[in-house]
C-alpha cells in the first residue's frame, strides 16, 4: 500500500485538512518528529492563524488518528494508505 510521505501530493485531495497535512509535510526533519517551533512558523504564516488555532487543527488531526502530539517536543505524522487518507479528510 501506499504510504502517506510517497503520496503524490500534487493530486487534488480536497478540503482544508488535506493542504494542512502537505504543509506538514513539506517541513525538512532529519527525524519523524516535527518540532512545534516549525510546526507554529509552517503552519500560522501559510495559513494566516494564530497558535491558538492551530492547536485546535492539530488537536482535530489527533482526534483523527492522523498525527501524534509529543509532548513538549512536536508532531508526527503517522503513515496511511492512500484510501484511508481519503476517507480521513473527506
């Protein structure tokens, strides 16, 4: 199955969430882990949000099973087929 990071991201996957989560993972890590300095910087200037909102955006996204939350650290991105991310976002 095809997994999340080899997903062609030029598709046109609707919804918010889904240019949320390839914002995500347009962030360079040596690691899984996102760290929150970049997550925040990434995500607040792309989309125009203050931290607040996007805590409530990924906390949505955890809910959903589609990132985990390290405390203290950052985000990670947890892998999925190409269908189940369809079906997440829709």
């Amino acid at each position: 199955m095809e997994q999340l990071n080899s997903i062609d991201t030029s598709k046109n996957y609707t919804g918010l969430y889904s240019i949320f989560i390839r914002r995500l993972k347009e962030i360079n890590t040596r690691s899984d882990l996102i760290a929150f300095p970049d997550v925040f910087e990434k995500l607040c200037r792309n989309f125009s949000i203050k931290k607040e909102e996007c805590w409530k955006i990924l906390r949505f996204l955890k809910e959903n099973g589609v990132i985990e939350i390290i405390f203290s650290h950052g985000v990670k991105i947890k892998k999925f087929s190409e269908v189940e991310i369809r079906e997440i976002i829709s």
